[in-house]
C-alpha cells in the first residue's frame, strides 16, 4: 500500500507525491491531518481552517470517486503525528509514503521525525517540491549562496527556468471502482474540534473555481496588471492568494496559464504579463529563504542587527490599529476590512505594516502575528517576508528610512475614497476633498464618532528613522 499525506497541496493536478504515488498497479490511499491544537499555535486563522477543511471535504469526495480512500486523522500537535502515523501505517499495510515537501521549520521538524518513525517499520519515504516551480536551494549566488536581495535572484530565478523549464502534472486516473465518501460536517469530532464547517460564500473552494479566477484573470486584468494592482477599489488583482496558500492550484499551473495566454513567458517589465509573474517570484523568494534561513520560522529579524532596535509592545496602541481606530482612514479602512473578511489588498498590507513599525514603532512580530490570526490566505513565509520588508529588518536592498506615509498613501491609490467610505462608516458621506484629511470637516460636522490621529506622521517618521540610525553608532 502506498500512502499520499496531503498537506497545503490540496488538488488532484500539478500534485508531485500524487502523482508519482499513483505511478504503479499498488494500491493508494491518501491522508489528512488535522491538528486544531497545532493550528492555534501558529496562530491560524479561523476563516483560513475552514477553507482549507472545505477544500479537504470536496477532495476526499474527488478522490473517492477515483478509487481512492482519504483518511482524516485528528492529532492535536506536531510532537504525536509519528506515532498516529506509523499507527495508521500498521494498520493500512503501508510500504511506502509519498508527500510534498514542507518549508517550515516545525513543519519539517515534524516531517523527519515520521521519517524515523517510519523507517522503523520499514517504510520508505518519498519527498517532491509541490509548493514552488524551482524547489528551495536552486537558486543561488555563484558562491552557491542564498540571495539577499530580491532583483538579483528574480533574474537567476528567470534564467534557471529558461533553462530547466518544468513539467504540470497530470490528475490521476481512476483506480478502480468509486469509494464512498462521509462528508466531514457528519463527522462528529471534526465539527467537535473545529467548529461550524461551512465555508465562506466569498471563497468557493475547489480546483475548478481556482482555474476560473485564474483566467478571468488573464484575460481581463493581467495585461494593465503593473498599473491597476495598488488600487483597492478597483478589481485589478488575481486573488488567487488563498488557493495558493491551500495548494488548491499550484505556482506552475499559474506560470504556464500565464505563458499560454501571452503566448510566451515575459522577461522584463517591457512586456506585459511581466509585474504578475513577478509577484510569483517574490513568493518563491520569500519560500527559497524560509527554507534556507530557518531562523525567519524563529521570530527573529532576516538583518540580525535590527533585533536589538527598541520596538514598543504597546497593547492601547496595538489594539487600537487591529481595530481600525488609528485615525487615519487608509489603514482604519484596511484593517476592518481584514477583520470582517478575512482577506486585505496588498497595497493596504504595505501600508498598515509600515503603519504599525514605523509610526507606533509597536514590533513587527505582533503585527505578524494578527494577520496570521485573521487572514485566510495566511502563509509563513509570505506573510514573514512582507511583514519584515515593510519594517525594515527583512530582505531587502531599499534603505531602512523608507516610511509610508498613510495620508498620501489613501491620496494616491484610493483618490476618491471609495474603498475608505465602504469600510468606515463614519465617513461614509464625507466629501471627497476632507476623506483623507477628514478631522476638520468633522469637527465643524460636530461628528466626534471617528477618532483623532494617534500619532503625528512626520514626529513618529523621524522617531523610526533615529531608532534605526542608532544601530549604527
């Protein structure tokens, strides 16, 4: 018997360990962990746990119909899942597993101790890239180390995949006569430990849905991609971040979607399609250095200097920016939009962090963590690597005196207020001309629902500048 161990690669195609477990008349069953006490730990968010449940549910059932069990164990933390493992193992038959590496460093903690487990019963373990289109440590410096800085490995990463290209994975075939299926809000223990299981209408779950955005995507907004992305009010991204993030469609997938309706796979800003495929990169960059710098999955900054700086722990302030009550309309209009749906346009990300670091100077950890808890399309390493640039102590070739300023920020990319009206109703009928700017109109409004500004951008600018600049005396 040969075992698949789903974990963020939940799809049929463009699946590596499917695929190759499946090669072969042995017969095949998958397996799903679910790990509630786990997932707290690491600060999951709720929204994402059901997408990624609902998206389990809908490939137990797809697998069934293809021959193939998929057992659900609930093991509360990493530390029991080898022993559930070689249990279930011993139980199947198994012979040999098959999984998708994980980048973390939990994760892969986790993953060689099932290996030991394992070998013990001699099965044998079978690991593939499934989260990146060129797997972590084939992208480096000539002196075979990792980039620090962004451009320099998007142009290695580009010409490795001149000259590797790479290869999509076809779904399996039937394997024999169709499996029944329990759906998972009949399993008692799963609703137990989770909860209500109904996903979000916002956020169809299924390889079918993540195709179709994908290419109403190409073929509607990738073309004015560079131009249209900063803007909230305007549909002008892929929201393909939450598929992405549950492996419900791979990287590759979108790299050759991308390639195909072009008709070629874009080298430089010049050339359309090139600033999408770009933010593919900035995602196999923030992976590549997750998994060759193990101490970013640690809590510690990427410029290790940047750990002794003086960040405030303030909770009146930190709870005042989860909630949407800093009073500046950009960031308080992002943050309740994250806090009611889950989801944040990366625009709004850039400027509540740089918000949080570099005008309350409050750590980036906290920061990173709340969006973890809230966002369904939380991803370490993405979520690191953004959290970490915008502060300052990540990877990064930009000075450390680079501050947003929230004012111009909703000024430029949200000019008529738009997204700001649709998400702080205290200014939902302000006049255009006060909605960045919106205490004066206020006061002579007599309207004292939305708050003052916390903080003085320009004093709390040159605060974040001297706190970095101390580092180097």
């Amino acid at each position: 018997m040969k075992l698949v161990w789903l974990r963020n690669d939940l799809r049929l195609a463009d699946n590596p360990a499917l695929r190759h477990a499946c090669a072969g008349d042995e017969p095949v069953a998958a397996l799903f962990i679910i790990s509630p006490s786990q997932w707290r730990q690491h600060k999951m968010a709720p929204i994402r746990q059901r997408f990624m449940l609902a998206q389990v549910d809908l490939l137990g059932r797809e697998l069934a119909a293809l021959g193939i069990p998929l057992h659900l164990l609930r093991v509360e933390t990493f530390a029991e899942v080898p022993a559930a493992m070689a249990d279930l193992s011993r139980e199947l038959g198994v012979t040999q597993l098959y999984a998708n590496q994980a980048i973390e460093i939990d994760e892969q903690r986790r993953d060689h101790a099932v290996s030991a487990a394992l070998a013990e019963q001699a099965v044998s373990c079978h690991w593939f890239n499934g989260c990146c289109v060129l797997p972590p440590g084939r992208v480096l410096t000539g002196s075979g180390e990792m980039f620090k800085v962004f451009t320099p490995f998007s142009r290695a990463w580009l010409k490795a995949l001149d000259e590797e290209g790479f290869v999509i994975h076809r779904a399996p075939a039937p394997r024999g006569e169709p499996l029944p299926w329990l759906p998972l809000a009949e399993r008692e223990w799963v609703d137990e430990a989770l909860g209500e299981l109904t996903a979000d209408l916002r956020w169809p779950v299924g390889e079918d849905e993540a195709l179709r955005r994908l290419h109403v995507f190409l073929e509607r907004a990738v073309v004015d991609y560079g131009e249209q992305r900063d803007f909230p009010a305007i549909a002008g991204t892929s929201v393909l971040s939450p598929y992405l993030a549950a492996g419900v469609i791979s990287p590759r997938q979108c790299v050759a979607a991308l390639q195909q309706r072009l008709g070629y796979r874009p080298q430089s800003k010049a050339q359309p399609g090139f600033v999408w495929l770009n933010e593919l990169v900035w995602r196999e960059f923030y992976r590549h250095l997750l998994v060759l710098i193990p101490t970013l999955s640690m809590n510690r900054p990427f410029k290790a200097e940047t750990a002794a700086l003086p960040w405030s722990w303030d909770p009146d302030a930190f709870a005042a920016w989860c909630e949407g009550r800093t009073g500046y309309p950009i960031v308080d209009a992002a943050m309740r939009c994250i806090n009611a749906t889950g989801w944040m346009h990366n625009r709004l990300r850039m400027i509540v962090a740089s918000f949080l670091t570099k005008d309350l100077h409050i750590h980036w950890r906290l920061g990173e963590d709340y969006f973890m808890s809230r966002l369904i399309d939380g991803d370490l390493a993405a979520n690191n690597g953004g959290w970490q640039w915008a502060a300052g102590t990540g990877a990064d070739a930009a000075p450390y005196f680079r501050v947003f300023n929230p004012t111009t920020q909703g000024q430029r990319f949200d000019p008529q207020g738009e997204f700001i009206r649709t998400w702080v109703s205290e200014l939902a009928d302000i006049p255009t001309a006060y909605v960045h700017q919106p205490h004066d109109w206020l006061r002579l409004k007599g309207v004292t629902s939305y708050p003052a500004p916390m903080v003085d951008h320009a004093v709390a600018r040159v605060r974040a500048i001297e706190m970095f600049r101390a580092l180097e005396i």
